[in-house]
C-alpha cells in the first residue's frame, strides 16, 4: 500500500517558510531576543573594536611616522647604492634623501658648530617642518624645505652669530641667505649626538657639493625616506634586504623609539583581550540562550515529529533560523560596530587630532566570521540535539532534556572558544594564560561546590526559614547552580582582569612620563662648570635635576674570561639602548660601518657603555640582588642591571674588568638592579661605586624641564656655556605622551564594551533558570508559604551563588593577571588588596540585584496564571 | 486484506533502576481500516505505551507493528517519521499545539509538510468545519482548553491521515466541552473514514467506539464489541466487530 510519491515530504523551501514562520512568533514573542542580542553583541563588539584598532593602528602608526619623517627608513655612515632609490620610485614609493653632518658655520663675526642637514626636494614625506619669519616668531608649516641658496636656521643661531633675517651665512665654501627659522622638524631626533650636536641648519641636497665640506672620510650620515603602501613597503623591504645580503635594513618607528613600540605593542594587547573577552562572553550568553530556547523547543520538535517532520527536516528547520538569526545579527551587528566606532571616535576627537585613515573591509568579516563561529561553537550543539528528540515526548512529557547531557555542547563550546582565542591573539602565549585561568577556575569551582553542595542531595523544599528555603533551592538545582557560578565568575574574573590590567597599564604609563619629565639633556658638562651652571639656573628659577658623570666603559672579562656580547643571541642586533646612550652616542647603524677600523684591531667585539658612578640609587631604579652601598661605600664596586647582567651571565661577587679611556678597571659584581627604560631619563647598564673612576676624565650629564618660553634661555645657558651639548626631546616626549594617552582611552572604552558583554551574561544566566524558578515558587506559593518569605529565599540565594562565583573571580583574575602582566605586558605584578574584598562583594551584589530584579515576577504573577502558562 | 494496523506479540520493556520492568507484554492486536476502537484501563496500565507503539512514536522490544500495511520493526525513525507524516494523525490530551503560532498556523502546519499549495484555504476550512472561524489568527494561550482541542484535532484531519489516534482526548476538559469535542471527533472521523484508535478510562467515551480493548498491568484481558450508542459510528462498529471475531 506504499504508494506514495516522494513528493508528498516537505520540499526545503517549505521548511524554510515554517523556519521563518516558528523565527517571526517565537520573535514576537521575546523568546529569540537574549539570543539574538547575544549574537548581536558579538558581531558589533568585534567589528566595532576591530574597526576601531584597524584605524586608529594606522593612524598611530602614521603618526609616529612623522618621528622618522616617513614610513621607513634605510641609513648609513656611506651612501646606499641609488639604484635603490629608482627602484622604490619605481614600485611606486615615495622617496626622500637626506644628509646629516657637522659643520662649522661662519657670519662675519662669529662661528659656531651646527648640525647641518641637506635635505631633497620630497623631505619630509610624513610629518611636517614648522617655520617662523623672526626668531622665536609665531611657527606656520612649510613643508617645501630651503630652496637653492637658502638655508633655514634654528632661533638661537640668529644671535649667536649676531644675524639678521636675510643676512648671509658661510658653510664651507658655501654662501647662503638666512630665509626662515626653523622652528620643527618631525625627524628632529634622528641621528645620535654627531647628527644633532648644536642647532640645526637646513639646507638644500643640491648645495652640498658646492660646499665641499664631504671629503672621503668625513662623517655623515646618509638617510634615504620611504613612504607608500604598507604591503609594498614590506616588499621592498625584502627586496632590499636580498640585495644587500642583509647589510642594510629599513627600519621603522618601532624600531626608532622603544617607549612608541612599547605603548602600541601593550595598547593592541588590550585591546585583543579586550574583544577576546567580548566575544567570549558573548559566546558564554549565545550558548546560555540557545540552551534555554531549545529546551523550550523539546516540545514543539516532538511535535513536528507527530507531524511527520523526520529528524533531518527538524534539523532544517532549525538550521534556518539560525542562519537567519545569523544574517540578522551580522548586518545589525555591524552597522551597530559601525556606530560603536563612530561614537569612539567622537568622543576621542580631543585626543585624536589627526585624520584617521578610511576603514578597510576586514573588521567587517571578522564580526561575520565571529559570529559564524559562535554560532556552531556555541548555539548549534543545543538546537540540533532538537532532532533527536523523542517523539514520545508528547506522551510522556518526563521525557526530557536526555539529549543535551551529552557532553557533545560543551566540546563544541570548549573547541569554539579555543579557536577563537588562538584566532584573534595569533599568540600561544595569550592562549595558554586564558586557557589555563579559565581550567583553573572550573577546577576550583568544581572543587569547591562538591563541598558545598555535597550535603543534603536529598533535600526537599523546606520552606521553614528563607535561608533553608534558598540553600535548598541551590543544592537541589545542584547541576544548574554549578553552572551559574562557572559562568558568573567567568564573567567577572574577565570584567576584574579588564579593569585592573587597565588601571595597572595606565597608572604605569601616567609614572612613565608624568607632566614635569625633563625634556632636555645636557652633555659633555665639565666637572668645574657643574656649580656656574647650577647658580645660573638657579638665578633663572629652572629646577635642577642630579649631575651624572659620564664616561664609554668596555666591558673585556668576567672572572677573567672573555666577556660574551649581551646580544648576541639576539635578532635585534641593536638591542636595548639607554636614553643617555641613544643622547650621547650615535645611533646603531644599518650598514656595517666597516670604516671604523680601530675597532677591527681588536681581538673581540668589545660594546661601549655609557657607565657613572653615584653614591645615590638613581630614582626609577630598584636594587633586586645585594644591597645599594650607600654612604659608606667604597671603591672597586659595580651595580648591574639585571637582564643585562643575565644576558652576558654575571653574578654577585663576580669580577668584572673594564676599559675605561685606554685604562683597565677592575670591580666586583655588589648589587643588581631593575631599570625602568621607558622613562625617557638617565639610565645606566653599570653603576660604579664613587672613588672607582673618578679619576678617568669623565664629563657630566643632567637633564632639565623647560617648557614654552622657558626655552629661550638655552641660549643664554648656551652662550656662557659653549662646549655643552643640549639634546632636546620635547618634541618626542610630546609625542609619546599623546599616543599614550590615545591608546589609554582606547583602552577605557573597550572595557566598557566588555562590561555590557559582560551584563548581556548575567541576564542571559539568570533568564536561563528561570522557567524552573517560575514553576517552583508558583507550587510553593499554591503550599502556601508567603511572598516575603519567597523573596528573601531567592535573594539568599543569588547572593549567595553571587558570593561564591565572586571568590572564585578575583582568585582567577589575580592568577590570570599574574600571567599576563610579567608575559604579555612586561609589568610586574603585585597583589590588588582591595580586590579581594571588593570582588566578593561586587559578585554578592550584582548578582543578587540582577537576579532578584528578572525574578521579580516569579513572585508578582499570580500562581494560577503561573501554573497555566508552564503547563500549556 | 491486510489490516490498517496490526500487532502481533508486541512487547515493550524498560530498563528502570529496580531492574526490568515490563510495561507491555506480548500484545497482539488487529484493527481493521474505519475501525473505531476504544483502549481502556486504569491509569499505569500501559495504553499510552501501546498507543505510542502502534503510531511508530517509539518503537518495541520484541514483535512486530504493522500499520497501513508496513513493518514498523524494520523501519528507522526517519522512514517512521514520514510514515507517520502519510498516514496518522494525532489528538491529545493536552493538545499539543505550537503555543507560538496562531491557529490557522498550527492546522496548516501538517498540510504545508506535504508541500501543498493550498494549506492555508484548507486550513481555514477545517477551522470553520470545527466551529472556529472567528478565531483563525488567535494564539493557543488565548484559547480556551475546548477550543485547543478543537484546533487540534482539524489539525490530526488537516493531514488527510487514514488512522487517528486519540490520548484521552477529554482528560483536560470538563464533562460539557468533553463531550462536545468528541462529538466533533466522531463525525469528522465517520465523514473522513478515518480509523480510530482512542484511549480513555471513561467508560461513556468508550461505549461510543465500535469496539473495546481492555489493558491489564500491559496485558489485554478484554477484546470485545460494543453496543454503540452513538449514531454516527454504526457502520464502523459493525466492521468492528466482524474483525474482531475473526481475529480472537
Ligand atoms: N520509559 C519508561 N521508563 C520507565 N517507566 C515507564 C516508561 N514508560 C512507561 N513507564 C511505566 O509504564 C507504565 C505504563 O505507562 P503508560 O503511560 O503507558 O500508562 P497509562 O496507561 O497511559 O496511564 P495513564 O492513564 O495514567 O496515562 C507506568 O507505570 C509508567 O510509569
Ligand atoms: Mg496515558
């Protein structure tokens, strides 16, 4: 009797249509509004955060790029072959040249040293030169550079050389007029002490031979500027890599200025875990919601079932609402993204001056992306175990949620979660902490609600005293309530690991470079012009900062061995350079300087460090081996910074023997310390113990805070004062203080972001145990037990599941943010005190007051109508 | 001829914490097509498992189901699933219906499975047929228990099914709504020439089918044809108990 067509079954359009039809009501009804918003959160946090790093990434690095004047740079003591010039111009790269050298300047009645630098047509390709028309005159840009003939002269050389505005000044066998003070240039601090000793002169690349002041063997410093695309930039420099067999390397802002490549190495770092933990979060409220969503579906699935819907049908029909849900939250998600990136944005106008670049399309996938894989990770698992379910069901409704105790969701869950961590941090590293912290709280968590809860399996529904009541109530929803702590203190581990990593990060940077940090170096101080200088700063109201004697020491044996190079394990050849040194001495160069032939005389590799002696533990230092020796010291001792000493493995006690000036010095390894580098402030490798080198000729080193007006009296200093040097770095103090302060910002609005991710959770846990809640308190209430008595046993017993996964959260977040501050963030960590009460407390009352609030109607609503609505 | 549907020495077992329990034992049974047959017995003596068998919900232990001519036995969910999509349609006592969509929805819902163009007119049909035109694009929690049941079943009809089972469709009604909606049963299913299969433990409800099967603790002690008293059904009770006698 089986004679029928294949025709009669469902067609998938059909499915569909009840798919849209069940999505449309089941909408309608709220039942798909947690999930959706939940789908929703993710795409938007991570389009709107993705978005937002992708612009303000290359608006930063843009301009940092004007620290270099270009995207990147290739320098080097002899001029890299031209050639490479025409090749970039022909990839389509904007190119620059630029000579730096030192020169003796003449007016008719004076002379002076100055740091003379020729410059092309295109210089600067990024950034911009300020000039005035007078001397210390209102600045305006002008970015076409000196014209033949003309050079553009720093403020002070004016009356140093007792000139005028248009007056003539000889450079070599050079003449030229005096057109324009220059008053800033983005490259300023390019080059080391050779390049920028004195102030600057400007002139134009096409006078320099005309000058003839480069001779074979003269020193300059060739520099030739890139800028363009980044992908080709990356091209070319591979390019030039290979042709010069890795002699020359084009090297960009990270590499120029640590403190740069720090803030925007640890700024992105947050912002990762930033979105990292949204989408986690949003993935926990995804699964959450569309767990209780298919529970509620048991019954509708039985009854397709009855209908004739075979398994796979049901899987259909649910796979189309998903997707549908999908392509609605992608779109939502991501013009919400959009408008979060916007309103960032907006709100960061003050901080963010500059234009941002446009958007790419990218952060628009990876939102989509997202949320496809939340979806399968996350809602899939619940919603197809739908398809087995039993027919039977609408018989014998018992039959009931057999499906979902496998453990098939939360493999899914747990493989989702892991490839989304490993996906956004493309770092191991970040993986493992999260990872780790995340299996460590549920091992706690197991651990701990065995004990809890272990008592009483058999506890009926006392309803003698509240707390009986809700302490029953957790215990017999023993599974469910395990759950809500696993996912309340992940939600609040993550939101206390935010926010404390984000006033760790920003308090570090506020102590990095606070308001009064000097921002001028003073070098080659003789020890008898320390006390004028000190009475003529005085006299001009400038606070004084210490004098630090300087001089080159070389380190030759450790234990009478050959001391081993600190970096040569490294890749970064260069390595860590202090402030004083990158202030003193030249920059490293790209090109194997091989004309530096007294340095090839020697059997070994000996690297020169800028090295001083003091009584007084410098601030910013930290001795962390042995003790600073104080008052009473004495001679014959060395402080050691401590990577530094590990990297060439020195210890305390170890014997060190140094070339200083031609002499040997011994001393013996007294203490280490910690450095902070990035403070834009004197640092030292070594430190002598006084008495040690004092005899070595050393010059001496202080800094100065000069700020707006107070600048004009570097001239009068430097006229008294004429053999010292003076470093400015305002200009890149400036700099870095603003992009900390951007990326400071950043960082507070994605810990808002992850904040509402995080509230999204909460709700969505506690709407998940709500419909047992219902039923529950609307039988106690038909037994009689009163409202009050209801209210403050669901109280008791939020706070107390608040309490629990409040504990559990401030253990996993100092663990996880022990991990990541000492691997991720190179900070050092310590305990957060107040955490551990305010943790506790926050989870108690959070949780208790959301809970409270969404069950609120399980006591307002009459029981009847209660009972009515499950039982239909 | 074969019969709609059929078993022979059924028997359903549960594995329960207190060992084997045997919830049907060795049943064997025999309704023909247009059949009306009441299943009786107190309550845990096993007539929704047995109604759960014959309509392919789950399947037995041991013996063999035939309905509408083919092996439950040696069919998977799937092949059930669409049988049951064919040729069965259900009533039950707690209605069952999709509580997110309207009326019309949850009736035209089986017609649309068969991909036919024309659910909604049909639906809307059957609607009127059961007296419920004005409440078309009304949602379940705002129909009465009665009027539920009324949607279901011209839903169990909508799907054009041969047999119709019946899990006490009046349990949740009161004796006045109870009555009428299995008035309503009875003549839809003599005017569908449906075959019927209802179990109840009301004795009146009962004396309506054509014939009776009495469940004991899983086993059938009771097999026999009934006065009728309704007037509709007479013929189906006459088929009734000809095949019962050729069958006991
Ligand atoms: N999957 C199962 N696991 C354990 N016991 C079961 C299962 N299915 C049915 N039973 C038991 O088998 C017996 C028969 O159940 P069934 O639902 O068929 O009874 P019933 O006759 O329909 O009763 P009622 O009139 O109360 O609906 C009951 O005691 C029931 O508890
Ligand atoms: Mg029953």
């Amino acid at each position: 009797m089986s004679d029928y067509s294949p025709a009669t079954t469902a067609s998938p359009v059909t499915l569909m249509r009840v798919a849209l039809r069940l999505l449309w009501r089941d909408w309608r009804g709220g039942e798909l509004r947690l999930l959706l918003l939940a789908m929703v959160m993710a795409v938007t946090s991570v389009s709107g955060i993705a978005l937002f790093t992708d612009r303000l990434e290359r608006a930063l690095l843009q301009e940092s790029a004007t620290m270099l004047a270009a995207d990147r740079v290739l320098s080097g003591r002899q001029m890299p072959p031209r050639e490479w010039l025409d090749e970039a111009t022909q990839r389509g790269l904007m190119t620059a040249e630029v000579q730096a050298f030192a020169s003796m300047v003449f007016s008719d009645q004076a002379n002076l040293l100055v740091a003379a630098k020729a410059v092309s047509e295109a210089y600067p390709l990024r950034g911009e030169l300020r000039v005035a028309d007078q001397p210390f005159g209102a600045a305006y840009a002008d970015n076409a550079g000196p014209a033949r003939g003309e050079v553009w002269v720093e403020s002070r050389v004016l009356p140093s050389l007792g000139l005028e505005m248009g007056d003539t000044l000889y450079l070599g066998d050079g003449e030229f007029v005096v057109s324009r003070v220059l008053v800033q240039e983005p490259d300023r601090q390019q080059g080391g002490m050779m390049d920028n000793a004195g102030p600057r002169v400007l002139m134009n690349l096409d006078d320099v031979p005309s000058t003839n002041v480069i001779q074979p063997g003269s020193r300059v410093t060739y520099r030739y500027l890139f800028a363009g695309e980044l992908a080709e930039l990356d091209v070319y420099a591979d390019w030039v890599r290979e042709q010069s067999a890795g002699d020359f390397r084009l090297r960009d802002v990270r590499d120029e200025s640590q403190e740069v490549s720090d803030a925007l190495a640890r700024g992105e770092s947050f912002l990762l875990l930033g979105s990292l933990f949204a989408v986690l979060l949003a993935g926990i409220a995804i699964a959450l919601t569309a767990r209780r969503y298919s529970e509620r579906h048991f019954d509708y699935a039985a009854i397709l079932k009855t209908l004739g819907c075979t398994s796979n049908q049901i899987s259909a029909i649910y796979f189309g609402i998903l997707l549908s849900l999908l392509l609605i939250a992608v779109v939502v998600g991501s013009v919400l993204g959009w408008l979060v990136h916007e309103g960032i944005l907006l709100l960061l106008q003050s901080v963010i001056p500059i234009a941002l670049p446009e958007a790419s399309f990218t952060p628009f996938w990876l939102g989509a992306l997202t949320a496809f894989i939340c979806l399968f990770a996350f809602a899939m698992p619940p919603l197809l175990a739908l398809k087995h379910t039993s027919p039977l069901r609408v018989l014998r409704k018992d039959l009931a949620d057999a499906p979902l105790s496998t453990s098939l969701p939360y493999i899914f869950g747990i493989a989702g979660a892991l490839v989304l961590i490993l996906w956004y941090s493309q770092d191991v590293l970040i993986s493992i902490i999260l990872v780790g912290s995340v299996a460590g709280v549920a091992l706690v968590l197991s651990a701990m609600s065995y004990l809890l809860l272990r008592t009483g399996s058999a506890a009926g529904m006392r309803a003698g005293s509240a707390w009986m009541l809700a302490m029953s109530a957790v215990r017999r929803r023993r599974r469910q309530s395990v759950l809500q702590v696993l996912v309340f203190s992940l939600t609040i581990m993550s939101l206390l690991t935010l926010a404390l990593l984000r006033t760790d990060l920003i308090n570090d940077w506020q102590a990095q470079l606070p308001e009064d940090t000097p921002n001028h170096f003073m070098m080659n101080i003789s020890s008898n012009q320390i006390a004028g200088m000190q009475s003529f700063l005085q006299e001009n109201e400038v606070d004084t900062n210490p004098f630090y004697p300087m001089v080159a020491a070389g380190l030759l044996t450790v234990n009478g061995a050959p001391a081993p190079h600190p970096w040569d394990n490294d890749d970064d050849a260069s390595g860590r350079t202090t402030m004083t040194e990158r202030a003193g001495a030249e920059q490293p160069d790209d090109a194997a300087s091989g004309s530096d032939t007294g340095e090839s005389e020697r059997p070994q590799r000996v690297e020169n460090r800028q090295v001083t002696w003091t009584a007084q533990l410098p601030p910013d230092n930290e001795v962390v081996a042995g003790n600073w020796w104080g008052e009473d010291n004495r001679p014959g001792l060395v402080s050691v910074e401590r990577d530094y000493a590990e990297r060439i493995g020195v210890t305390l006690g170890d014997e060190l023997v140094f070339r200083v000036n031609e002499q040997e010095i011994t001393a013996v390894v007294d203490n280490m310390r910690t450095v902070r580098w990035d403070n834009m402030q004197p640092n030292f490798f070594f430190i002598f113990s006084p008495g040690t080198l004092d005899h070595l000729g050393a010059t001496y080193l202080s800094t100065l805070l000069l700020q707006g007006e107070e600048k004009l009296l570097l001239n009068d200093l430097l006229r008294q004062f004429p053999t010292i040097v003076v470093l400015e770095v305002d200009a890149l103090i400036e700099q870095i203080q603003s992009i900390i302060a951007q990326v400071s910002s950043a960082i507070e609005l994605i810990a808002a972001l992850v904040l509402v991710a995080g509230a999204l959770v909460l709700l969505s846990c506690v709407n998940a145990t709500l419909d047992e809640r219902f039923r529950e308190n609307a039988i106690l209430r038909t037994l009689g037990a009163g409202r009050k008595l209801i209210m403050t046993s669901l109280l008791i017993e939020f706070a107390f599941i608040g309490l629990l996964a409040g504990v559990i959260a401030t253990l996993g977040a100092e663990l996880s943010l022990y991990y990541l501050q000492s691997e991720v963030f190179q900070q050092t960590f310590s305990l957060h005190y107040w955490v551990w009460i305010a943790g506790p407390l926050a989870g108690t009352v959070i949780i208790a007051a959301l809970g409270f609030a969404a069950t609120r109607k399980v006591v307002s609503s009459s029981p009847l109508s209660v009972l009515r609505q499950l039982s239909a | 001829m074969t019969a709609m549907i059929e078993a022979r020495h059924l028997t359903k077992q549960v594995a329960t914490s207190e060992g084997q329990l045997i919830i049907l034992n060795d049943i064997s049974l025999r309704i023909e097509a247009a059949e009306a047959v009441a299943i009786v017995g107190v309550s845990g003596s096993g007539k929704s498992t047995l109604l759960g068998l014959m309509a392919g919900l789950d399947s037995a232990s041991a013996g063999d189901m035939f309905l509408d001519g083919q092996n439950l036995s040696t069919m998977d969910e799937e092949e059930r699933a669409q049988l049951r999509g064919r040729s069965v349609g259900f009533v039950f006592q707690s209605f069952q219906l999709l509580p997110s969509l309207t009326a019309l929805e949850n009736v035209m819902l089986p017609i649309e499975l068969k991909n036919d163009k024309d659910a909604r007119r049909k639906a809307a049909s059957l609607l009127q047929r059961v007296g419920l035109e004005s409440r078309l694009q009304h949602y379940p929690n705002q129909l009465s228990g009665g009027e539920q049941q009324r949607v279901a079943i011209a839903r169990a009809f909508a799907s054009e099914a041969k047999i119709l089972f019946a899990d006490e469709p009046t349990g949740n009604l009161d004796a006045a709504t109870g009555a009428k909606v299995i008035d309503l049963l009875f003549s839809l299913n003599a005017e569908f020439g449906t075959t019927l299969v209802l179990v109840t433990h009301d004795d009146r409800l009962a004396q309506r089918c054509g014939r009776l099967v009495r469940l004991v603790a899983g086993e059938i002690t009771e097999d026999s044809a009934v006065e009728t008293s309704g007037v509709e059904n007479g013929t189906a009770g006459e088929a009734s108990t000809a095949g019962d006698a050729a069958h006991v």
